[in-house]
C-alpha cells in the first residue's frame, strides 16, 4: 500500500441558488478517487455551506496517485428528485508525490461545470502519505519532477543533462463513442475531461520512469500536446528533456541558497567552477553571473589547463564527419514505442578518442526541448532543421499499441536528426514538436535547431579524467562562439556566404542565422531585438483521403519556401541578420493552408551587416515601369534607415575584407532540402547598391515579387515605447521594471468573398495578424515603455471559412531611462582602445588565443583568499555611494566590459584590472539589495484573494523563485446552449478564458504558490453553430507553479540575466 | 474587417476608466467608440477606428461580466474569476454606485417599486441621463434600500460595510434611502429649486438626530450592541414634539417669546420690522409643522411646510441668509427663558434640525 490520499472538504461560498422556490441551495460534496466516493453531510439551505467535513482516507497504488485526479463534485440535494450537479473540481495529485514541491493542496477552487462555467468556490485540504516502495518493477514514477520551462530552472543547477524522453499514449475519444449519442453533452464533456487527465497523468507517469532508467530525476521542457483525430482517436503526447537536477538549497532556513548572501555567492561560484574545472574559470565565472541561473557544474572533468594541440575549428568538422560513419555504424535499438531512452554506451567505443561525443550519438535521438542553456553547454549552433509529413489518419485498433502515431514521429524525427548531420552537428536544441488536423489528414511537424553541444554535462561515462575532446576547449569567447560554424568549410551543406566572425575574427561565421532557441544571454548583440513575422495564405482544393494528402503534401516545399524569403527580406528591411525563437506553423482546413512563422530578429555583433534589398525590374527599358521601381527602391531604403534607427542598429564600420564563400555561386538562390529543412543561409546575390555589402534582389517580374514587397512595406512599425518579440528575453533590455501582464486574445476571421485568390487571402491573413499586434499596443498603452515578451501566435482553420489567431504574450514594462543613463555614461575611450587592440589580432590563431586565455585563470583561481579579502573592503567602498538603482549595472557593465578584455589579450595590466573589477562585483549586490528590499516593502497591498501572476516566461521580473511547486496542466471543456444570451461566441469564449485563467490561479494558491511561469496555452480549439444557439470550446493549458519573492537583499534573478545583456552591449560599445 | 470573434483576456483583468465611465453612462458600443475617437485617444497610440472598436466591445463584455458581482461588491474582494488589484476594485464599485444628482432628484422619496421604474424614461429623457444609465441607478437605490431596510444598526456604516462605498457617497446613499423609506414629497413644483445635495444635508440631519438611533449614545468599542434603526424617525420624540404646541396655544407665551426675540434683535438687522410682524406668523407655521409630524402624511410634507411656512414668507420679505440665522438662533435660544415652557429637551431636538435644514434651504 504505498500511499494514502486524504481529503477534506471545509467550506463553500458563493453557491448558485438551486431551488427556486426558497432561493437557497442544499449542498452536499462527494469526494471521488479512483473507484472510492465518499460524501458530506448535506448543508441545508445555505449558499454559504460549512460542512467542515472529516478526513476521507484514500488507500491507493503511487501508480493510481500519478495518474488519477482527486474528483470533487458538490450537488444539490433533492429529496424527490435526483441529486442535482452543481459542477466539479478535479485537483491533481502529482504536485504532492515529490518531497520537493508541495507538500498540502489547501485553498478555494472555482467549482466548474461544463455547461454553465464557475459556479461558486469550494474550500478543499488535500494531504499525501507516501509509503516508500523499492519496488524495482514498479510502475509509478512519483518523485521524477516536470518543469514547462525550456531552461534549467532557476533555484536549481543541471549536474546533467540526459537527453530526449517522449511517450505517447492513445485512446478512443468519448465524443465519438457511440454513448456520446444517448447522454446529455454535461456527461460527455465530463468523460472527456476525466479522460484527458488520466491519459496526460498516465503519459507523465511514463515518462517519469524513463527518466529514472536514464538515471535522471526531472524532466525539463516538458510539452506535451493532444491530438483530436476525431474519429481515430485521441493521442495525448509529450516530450521533453531529461536531467538530473540539484536543488541549490539545502532547505535550511537562513543559508537555503548557495547565494543566498551576496558577499560569499558569488565567490563560492566561482570556487565552484574555476577551482575544480582549471580550464575556463575567466569565463565560467563570467558565466555563472551572466546566464539566468548561477550553474557551477560540479561534473566537469579536471583537466589541466593545457592549450588544445591543434586549432579547434578545423577538426571539428573532421571529427563531426567521421562521427557520422560511426553513427550509421551504431545498432539501433529500442524501436518502437518506449525505445528512445537513451542506451548505455557500448564497450566498443570506449575505445575511440571521441567518445565524448558517443554521449550524444549513441542516443537515438540527440534532441533538447531546452530553449537556453547553461553556460558553455552550446557550442555551435548550425542552423534550423524541420521536418514535415502528412499522414492520413485511421483508426487506432488497439490503443495499447499506438504503433503507428510511434513510427511517424519516429520517422519524423529521424529526418531531422539526418538534417543535423548534414549541418556537421550532432544534437538538435530547442525542438518542438506539432499537429495539425483537418478531418483525416494530418501534418506532423517537427524543428528544432542543428547544434555542437558541450558533452561534459552529458553523460557520467565521458567525464572520465584525462580525456577530453579538444574541440569543445572552446577557445572563442562565448559572446560569438555559438555563431562559428559547425560544420566543414570546403563541405557546406548549402550554399552561403563566411566571413570571419566580426568579435573574434578567428572563426568563420556564416552571413545570416536561423535558430529556434532563445538568444544565449551572453551573446553579443547590437541594438534592439523585434518581432518579425512571415505570413501566407495558400488555397487548395477540397479533396478526400489520399488525393487531398498528397497535394498538401505538393503543397508544403513551395510555402516552406515563401515563408523563408519573406522571413529573409523582412529580416534585411529591418537591417538584423538573425532569428530566434523562429517557429513555423502550417495549419491545414479544408480548402487552405496557413503558415506561419514568428521570430525575432537580431543583429548579432558577430555576424556580417545584412546587404540592402535590391529592387530589380525584368524588362529596363521601359521608363514608367523604370521609375515605378526607382520609388519602391527609395521607400525600402528610406525603410531600412528608418529601422536601424528605431532598432539602434549602428554597427561599426569595420574595413575588413569579406572572406567569401569558397563555393562560387553567387547567383543562386537559396536551395531546399529535399525534405523542406530550413538551412540557416539565404543566398546572397549580386553587390549593388549597397557599398561592399551584398544585396538581396527582389526582381518585380512576377505578381509573387510584388506580393513580396507590398507585405514587406505593410507591416506597421511599433509605436514608440513598444518593443516586441516572441523569445523570453529581448535583446537590448535588461531593465524590467515589475509590471506585468500575461494576456491572451483570441481572433476568428470569416472570409466573406466566396471566389478569393491567394494573394487576397494573403492580405487578409496579414491584416489580422497586423490588427491584433496594433490592439495590443493600443490595450496596453498604459504600460508604455513596454516590451511584449514571448509573443506566440497560434493560426488554425476551425471550419472552411475561418481563420482563428490565438495569441499568449506577456507585456513588461521597462525603466526607460536606465537604459538611457546607460547607454550614455558609457566610457567610449575604452571602447576605442579596445577596438584599436583587438584589430591588431585580427586573426590570431586560436591556439595563441587559448593559451592566453588560461593565464587568467590560473592566477585567478590561484588566489582566492586575496580576492576574497579585497572583495569585501571594495565592498564598504562602494556602499557607501551605491543607493543610486544603477550602480549595480553600471559595475556589471564595467565589469563585464573588462571581463571580455580581460579574457581575449594576454597582457598583465588588462588581468589585473578584470580581476579587481571582478571582485568588486562580487560584493556590489549588497547595497543594491537593501535599496530594492525597502522599495518592494511599501507596495504589499492586501487582498484577501492571492494575488498570482502568470507569465509565459521562465522568471517574473523583480523577483526570484524560491520554490517550483509542480507542473500545472489543465484540460477544460466549455459548452453552451444558449450561445446569445452569454454575448454570442466573444461573450463565450472571453468568459471561458477568465474563468481558465481563474482556475489556473486557484490551484496555485491551493499549492501555497503566488505565480506560474512558462505558462502557454496549447489548445484553443472552438466550435460554433450559431444557428442552433451552441458552441464548444477546448482549452489546454501549463505552467509552473511556482512561489517567489520580490528580490531582497540576495542576489537577484531577473538581474543575472540582464549582465548578460549588458555585457554584450558593453561589447557592442566596444567594438 | 468582420471578425467573427474578437477576445482579450489579461490575466489582471484590464480596465479603462474612460470608458467605464462611458459604459455606466449607458453609451452604447458604438457611441462609446465615437466619444474617443473625438477624445483623440487614437492619436495617442496611432490606433485605428477598428483597434478602438475591438477594444470597447472587449472592455463592455468585461463589465458586463463583473456587474453581477458589482450587485454585491463584498463578493468582488474575494470572487476568483477577475484579478483586480484592490484600489481598481474600490474604484469600480464607487463609480458604480455614483449617480447623477439630476436623475436622483427626480427620484428621491419617491417609493422604489416597479411603478417608479415603469417612468424612467421620462425621467431620462427629462434629465438627459440615458435609460440604461438610469436603470442601473434605480436598481442600485432599490438593491441598497432592500439590504439596509432591515439591518439594526447606524445607517451610513451599514450601507459602506455592505456595499464598500467611500464615507460621502455612503451618506449620500443614506438620504435615498431614509428619503425613500419616509417618502418625503420632493417633487413639488415649491421644491424644485432645491439640488439633492440640499436634500442629502437635512436627511443626514434627521438622521442623526431625530431617528431611534439618534438618542443613545452608541459605544464607540460596541457599537453593534446598540441595537436601533436608522431608517425610521423616532416615534417617541414624534408624539413628544406635540407638548411643543404650548409655544403657540399659549397667548402669554408666545408674547413673551416675541418680545425676547425682538429685544434680542432690535437693531442687529434690516429686516427688523419685517421679523417682528411675522413672529407670530413664523412660529406657528414652524410649531405646527412639528405638531403634525405624528401623521406620516405630514412628515411627507416636511420640506413643503418648511417651504411654505417659513421659507417663502421670508424670501417675499427679502430675508438675507444671515437675517436667517440670527432670527432662527434667537428663536431657539429665547424659549429657553421662557421659564413656563418645560420640553426645552425636546425644543432643541427639534429646532436643531429645523434650523440646519433652514439655513440650507434658504436659497434661490
């Protein structure tokens, strides 16, 4: 008997009246696990009801606690008649089974009914008793936590990462059983709820015992999504990142967190890191401070500090190509529905010198769901790869079995590791997977972006002492690294165009990058980040079955094709020359396809400026058509100045010769993959307008070229105070003031125009899109300045005619001025100097350059006692003047402005100057703290509901998680009969999001929680039939509970990541 | 753009003041949104006429929705549905229940039932306040009048405890409903110049002061254990203001009562004359209306008889406001020398308020 469940029912309020005559309710609860019910007393005529009830004891498997939510049900007691529903509460158990996450479920919940929303609130108390069980077969997985969030949670440190988990599960959907035909729509939405919960709980139950047999103990990045096939069933599906995680704290009192003080925090981090790792402690340290949460990574092997023997670069690529014959050598096993775990490695290879990177390869699927990383855990980053295919859904026989929904992800994800070889690199990061369904036919997508990963946070059989893979000495400092190409120069998967990397002009960078992972917090950047988005409408015919597959199938190469040059275009427009946080989404119905690509773009300081737009006509000669292209030409180029202004794109003018591609093939365009993978290059054409840079040629010859540039030039720039972007963090701000606010919207076209074209479709797909960001800026106008964060845009044809938009961001709003002062009182004779030394190594060889770069360690490590001694004397020092706010960032600034100096020259004055400042910095959060403590106290208000914020980022600006509580994944069905009087389908679905978002809140209060980061919405899927008055809507949602608190005097999470920012605009500044 | 469905939803749910106010004012969508484009908030943020209409229709649903609970406002502090910071809630609720002081006039003692409601649209279209405007008035008079009718215990405190309004518009909410629970006649063509304000002043008088709350002193640390009403004039002090007739049935004292007003004003006033030959007039007509003030009729009649007896046959003499006070406060003080006349209790009780309610009213 390994646990016991008990439950307590206290109190209701706010009950609906249930009999008319005396306008009160008799209330009575019925508490329902598994096959077990137990009932209150019925609390007469009150909608106020104490029923103060006894503990109901559950005795149930950890098996049936994992899978089975606690089902609350209060009703209406009626003596002649049968009892009547008021609604329902179903908690989930999972936050309760893990010792580190809640550990009492205690709070009121919205009760809810399918039919007629919130009705009332119930005051519940949920305890667990576990039982051990070392059962070595069992079946529960309780204890393995789940984390949304794409990175390594904050409060917690990665001692490794095992890789890739995903399960799915199947089942016949209730909707389409054939009771669904003969009982009331309460009972079938009820079914289906009820069914979704334990097939989500069954698919984390399964995943958890991945997990433990690869060793692991949570699972980071989870997603997990379903898939109503209708007819064919229901997949309930997730994947995820397996890691072993160390809690930070140790759960004392004072001293929980390793950074808990500010003096000694930092240093022990950097004890931590450089002491036991003597390889790359300038930048470790750096690191640790700059990237979100402090990792010092306790496996990392204890080589000396010796200069690899060769330059990394080239045998990267030769390592990474023989690696692949030894790839196709590797047996595959585990085939199959549970076969992705990750294998032990093979005797055989231990023998070979690259078994560092056996780690990964040995591994089916060498995938990360993670976004951001740990610091030097990305090494290189190739490009994006993506994979698509369209299957024809039938019916799932035997649901134990889900064979083949296995085999077409398998399938899927196959190609995209095959994509990622042909990219020289050996893991996929930031991969997600999706759906999307219109009748029978169904498009799996999956991407995810081709990476060289660092393996020492891998596996435990690679951290063996001594061996070392020399390519991941990463020599090049981590503001550019990730851009260096992976893969062989004389062997380019495509056709693009390197030049040496403008930081560290050492490696080769190609001249555009696409990715789907966040920017890496200490990439060097110039300017600002903003939302780029590539839209497109395409028309097809309705078909049925096999004809109607494979033209959608003709269908996807040519608009994975638009989309990319519309996203290429847009991103010169607006003079950047990469994208983050790119996803693409192709919707099918029944006569069209939606795509749709959201990034953000950024001029990454490493990368070459993007060339202008050049605007070409086919026929020359004439001398209207000539002038007509002449305005075109002027209104781009007036647009690309106007954006470098708007975005602060004012890179340095750098006199360095253009190393091209040695691949001569200047006039074609970018080529696709069989396979539609998006390659991370667009061709650059002919050198024309614009000075030495290459042009991109839009020749206006075709209605296509013009649809082009009317899209380019429509899309309305943000206002002013706005920013925007669909990653966590937007490059160019790190001042995030506390406000916040998550939203969702929601928009259904319908096309009118029976007879459209393409390119009317195009516009009016566009328009929307274009309106809903404007209705954004307009809605939060209040919040000015303010960054619209994490922007994610779902597209969907719910019925022939409509196009739904479904939008989650989080609105945050900035200190303007901070970044002002900033940018202003930055010392530019620094800068300059820098600049001036670095060009007298333009092209230092990477060996001198690693050497160089291990002197500073040694002497750093070297003497942690002084560094200590003289930290806390600076720190009285700067005390005594450091209450302004941004004392604490300009120090950063400076520091990490010395920092990188510190870490490419070699000579001793610039050491000891990255040393003094180093320390200084250790101390600084001290008197910053204090001020910001006495600031947050005044703003407590008192509210008798608990105020929880939401966001779909992984951290919530001026505060810092203390505690992750569980993963909240919530399944709601919403129904309807009388569709007008709730206010027509917006009444309806804008209540049925209240009423999501209330509960949502209400089950993390209940855990003793004040906030859900990595929050999303993963299903919005809506139903009308106005005619009848009725309508159905399914809403999927997650998140993190989480507890946190406004920063005090410890070291303050959102601020860690703004060092990374600042550093890279310090460098920026610098270069 | 038709758009089949439009929807917003922030997680603290987001509300503009302007046009709440422009919702409570009973503006439909598409007046609201031509209200503010000519407030030139599109200018502000470059939005277009569509932005302004989808964010109106969001934000009227919004109110829609959160109406209900605006019925019982303590359910808006701990309903889960909306995350509404506290000082955006009291601001809800008190807008809410702020009414039109030309619309309550019209309504004011007027008895709140179906009938009354049955004329608001000529009260609407008589005061310019739209009929939705006018109907979420009435139902707010008649929801507070129904939940304080019954409550023991000091009025304003009831209805700001209840209700969560701020201390001035609970006072104010207190004269509708003691108004509309005494039916006092307001409406008179006599009446007419006076504002709600006027009448909100001597209702807060009364109630302090002639209710069955008003005689004990309630505790400051228990003042529930003081079990009174606050809506009902105190019958006691009702039939006892009947002795006051002595005042003006007795020939020796009012003569008595005349001559020590004049001795005491000779001189200090203009008016002088005009006093000392309406003295008589005066205080019967003020003695009267307080005779009378058993029969509920005639305590609807209050403010018409202090009009008519008193008010009126000072203004036809030209009377200035400070004429007033020092008649009034004569008047008062002298029937303390008066040494036959007994209820000096009782004559305080009563020319407190009369004279109060006098000194505001006495105006054009």
């Amino acid at each position: 008997m390994p646990g016991k469940l008990k439950a307590k029912i206290v109190a209701g309020r706010h009950l609906p009246v249930m009999d008319r005559a005396s306008d009160l309710t008799d209330a009575f609860v019925e508490v329902k696990f598994g096959n077990t019910t137990f009932k209150t007393d019925v609390c007469h005529k009150s909608l106020n009801p104490q029923w103060n009830s006894e503990w109901f004891k559950f005795e149930v498997d950890d098996e049936d606690l994992q899978d089975e939510p606690l089902q609350v049900t209060v009703l209406d007691h009626d003596t002649y008649s049968a009892n009547d529903a008021i609604g329902k509460v179903y908690i989930d158990i999972d936050p309760l089974l893990c010792s580190e996450a809640a550990s009492v479920i205690s709070g009121w919940f919205p009760i809810y009914d399918t039919i007629h929303g919130i009705r009332g609130e119930i005051n519940v108390l949920v305890k667990v008793e576990l039982f051990n069980d070392l059962n070595r077969f069992r079946q529960s997985s309780c204890g393995v936590k789940f984390f949304c969030t794409t990175s390594i949670p904050r409060c917690y440190r990665a001692v490794m990462v095992h890789g890739f988990v995903e399960e799915l599960v199947v089942n016949e959907d209730p909707e389409y059983q054939w009771i669904d035909r003969i009982r009331t729509p309460r009972a079938s939405n009820e079914a289906r709820q009820r069914l979704i919960s334990l097939m989500s709980g069954e698919l984390q139950r399964k995943i958890g015992l991945k997990v433990l047999e690869m060793g692991g103990n949570a699972v980071v990045g989870y997603l997990q999504c379903f898939d109503l096939e209708g007819e064919s069933g229901l997949v309930v599906r997730a994947i995820g990142t397996a890691c072993t995680l160390d809690k930070l704290s140790s759960g004392s009192a004072p001293n929980t967190n390793t950074h808990m003080h500010p003096n000694t925090a930092p240093a022990s981090n950097a004890c931590n890191s450089p002491s036991k790792d003597g390889k790359e402690p300038v930048f470790g340290e750096d690191l640790t401070s700059s990237s979100g949460p402090p990792t010092p990574f306790r496996a990392l092997p204890t080589t000396s500090s010796s200069p690899p023997p060769f330059s990394p670069s080239k045998p990267c690529s030769r390592q990474s190509s023989s690696s692949d014959t030894d790839l196709s050598l590797t047996p595959k096993t585990g085939m199959g529905s549970g076969g992705s775990v990750g294998k032990e490695a093979g005797p055989l290879k231990t023998l070979l010198r690259q078994q560092t990177q056996t780690a990964l390869e040995q591994r089916e699927f060498p995938f990360f769901t993670l976004t951001s990383f740990p610091p030097g855990f990305l090494v290189h980053v190739g490009g994006v790869v993506s994979a698509r295919s369209v299957k024809l859904l039938d019916r799932i026989h035997n649901p134990d079995e889900p064979e083949t929904r296995d085999a077409w992800w398998e399938e899927i994800r196959q190609e995209i590791k095959s994509h990622a070889k042909a990219l020289g690199c050996h893991a996929v990061v930031g991969y997600s997977e999706s759906t999307s369904i219109c009748e029978e036919v169904c498009i799996l997508s999956a991407s995810g972006t081709a990476a060289i990963l660092n393996p020492r946070y891998m596996r435990e059989g690679c951290l063996d002492i001594g061996i070392t893979d020399h390519r991941f000495e990463e020599p090049s400092p981590p503001s550019c690294g990730f851009c260096h190409i992976p893969y062989d120069e004389l062997n380019m998967p495509f056709p693009a165009q390197l030049t040496y990397c403008y930081l560290c002009r050492r490696q080769k960078v190609p001249d555009v990058l696409f990715t789907t992972i966040d920017l890496p917090p200490e990439a060097a950047v110039t300017g600002k980040g903003c939302l780029i988005q590539a839209r497109l409408c395409r028309l097809k015919k309705k078909a049925q079955g096999e004809v109607n597959a494979t033209a959608i199938s003709n269908l996807l190469p040519f608009m994975e094709y638009e989309l990319h040059t519309q996203l290429m275009n847009k991103l010169k427009l607006r003079s950047m020359n990469s994208l983050f946080g790119l996803h693409i989404q192709i919707s099918v119905g029944e006569n069209m396809l939606l795509g749709l690509a959201s990034a953000t773009g950024v001029y990454l300081t490493a990368l070459p400026a993007p060339g202008g737009i050049q605007i070409a006509g086919k026929t020359p000669g004439e001398l209207s058509n000539e002038h007509h292209i002449l305005t075109i030409q002027k209104r781009i180029n007036d647009t690309i100045a106007k954006n470098k202004e708007l975005y602060q794109i004012n890179p340095p003018e750098l006199t360095e010769e253009v190393v091209g591609s040695p691949i001569p093939e200047p006039r074609q365009r970018s080529r696709l993959f069989r396979s539609h993978s998006e390659s991370s290059d667009e061709v650059s054409e002919l050198d024309l307008s614009h000075g030495k840079k290459d042009a991109f040629v839009l020749e206006i010859d075709d209605t296509d070229a013009v649809e082009d540039i009317h899209s380019l030039l429509t899309d309305a720039p943000t206002p002013t105070g706005f920013y925007s972007c669909n990653t966590e963090i937007m490059p160019g701000i790190n001042n995030w003031t506390s406000g916040v606010q998550m939203f969702t919207s929601v928009r259904v076209f319908r096309l009118s125009n029976a007879n459209l074209t393409n390119q009317g479709l195009n516009k009016i797909f566009t328009d929307l899109c274009e309106n809903l960001l404007k209705s954004f800026y307009f809605k939060l106008r209040s919040m000015i300045p303010c960054c619209l964060c994490q922007l994610n845009f779902t597209v969907a044809v719910p019925e022939e005619e409509l196009i739904q938009v479904t939008v989650t961001a989080v609105a945050m709003t900035f200190d303007k001025d901070q970044t002002q002062e900033k940018t202003a009182d930055k010392p530019p004779t620094k800068g300059g100097s820098e600049t001036e030394e670095q060009l007298q190594f333009p092209l230092e060889l990477c060996a001198d350059s690693s050497s160089a770069n291990c002197q500073p360690t040694s002497k750093i490590s070297g003497v942690p006692e002084s560094t200590n001694v003289s930290s806390r004397a600076a720190s009285v020092d700067y005390g005594s003047f450091a209450d302004r706010c941004s004392t604490w960032l300009e120090l950063l600034r400076l520091k990490a402005h010395t920092m990188r100096r510190g870490s490419v020259k070699t000579s001793r004055r610039t050491q000891s100057l990255a040393h003094s400042v180093s320390s200084l910095e250790r101390c600084s959060p001290l008197p910053e703290g204090r001020s910001r403590s006495l600031r947050s106290s005044r703003s407590f208000g008192g509210s008798s509901v608990t105020v929880v914020k939401m966001t779909p980022l992984s951290f919530l600006p001026g505060t810092r998680i203390i505690k992750y509580l569980g993963i909240i994944n919530m399944f709601f069905i919403r129904e309807t009969t009388s569709l007008r009087e709730e206010g027509g389908v917006s009444g309806f679905l804008h209540t049925f999001i209240a009423e999501v978002f209330s509960m949502v809140r209400a089950h993390v209060a209940a855990l003793g929680g004040n906030a859900v980061v990595s929050y999303s919405m993963k299903e919005c899927m809506l139903m009308e039939n106005p005619n009848k008055n009725q309508a159905q809507c399914l809403i999927n949602v997650s998140g993190d509970a989480v507890i946190c608190v406004r920063e005090t005097d410890q070291e303050p999470t959102p601020s860690t990541t703004n060092i990374g920012h600042t550093s890279a605009s310090a460098t920026d500044e610098a270069t | 753009m038709t758009m089949e469905l439009d929807v917003f939803v922030g997680n603290t749910t987001i509300m503009d003041e302007e046009v709440y106010q422009l919702w409570l004012d009973g503006y439909t969508v598409n007046d609201a949104v031509k209200v503010r484009m000519d407030g030139g908030v599109m200018e502000e943020c470059e939005a277009s006429a569509d932005v302004l209409l989808s964010d109106t229709m969001d934000q009227y649903r919004t109110f829609q929705m959160c109406e209900r609970l605006l019925h019982s406002p303590s359910k808006l502090g701990n309903q889960l549905l909306f995350q509404i910071p506290p000082h955006r809630q009291a601001m809800l609720i008190e807008r809410y229940y702020t009414f039109d002081d030309a619309f309550v006039r019209e309504v004011l003692g007027k008895k709140l039932s179906k009938g009354t409601k049955k004329d608001l649209d000529d009260i609407g279209a008589k005061t310019g306040v739209t009929l939705k405007s006018c109907r979420r008035q009435f139902d707010n008079f008649k929801r507070v009048f129904k939940v304080v009718e019954e409550l023991k215990g000091p009025l304003v405190e009831n209805i700001r405890h209840h209700f969560l309004l701020s201390d001035k518009l609970a006072r104010d909410y207190a004269a509708i409903v003691f108004f509309a629970n005494n039916r006092f006649e307001t409406g008179k063509r006599k009446l007419q110049y006076l504002t709600f304000q006027d009448f909100a002043f001597c209702a807060g008088q009364l109630i302090s002061n002639w209710t069955v709350g008003a005689v004990g002193e309630p505790s400051v640390l228990f003042p529930s254990f003081v079990c009174y009403m606050d809506v009902d004039l105190d019958k006691e002090f009702l039939q006892e203001l009947k002795e006051l007739k002595v005042l003006i049935t007795d020939k020796d004292l009012l003569d008595q009562h005349k001559s020590l007003v004049c001795t005491a004003l000779r001189g200090k006033t203009k008016a002088f004359n005009e006093m000392e030959t309406n003295f008589k007039n005066l205080s019967r007509g003020l003695v009267n209306i307080a005779a009378k003030l058993t029969n509920t009729k005639d305590v609807r009649d209050f403010f018409i008889d202090l009009v008519e007896k008193f008010i009126e046959p000072c203004r036809s003499d030209r009377w200035t406001a400070a004429d007033i006070r020092l008649y009034l406060t004569h008047y008062n003080n002298s029937a303390h020398i008066l040494d036959t006349f007994k209820h000096q209790v009782v004559w305080d009780r009563y020319m407190g308020v009369v004279k109060s309610c006098i000194f505001k009213m006495y105006h054009d």
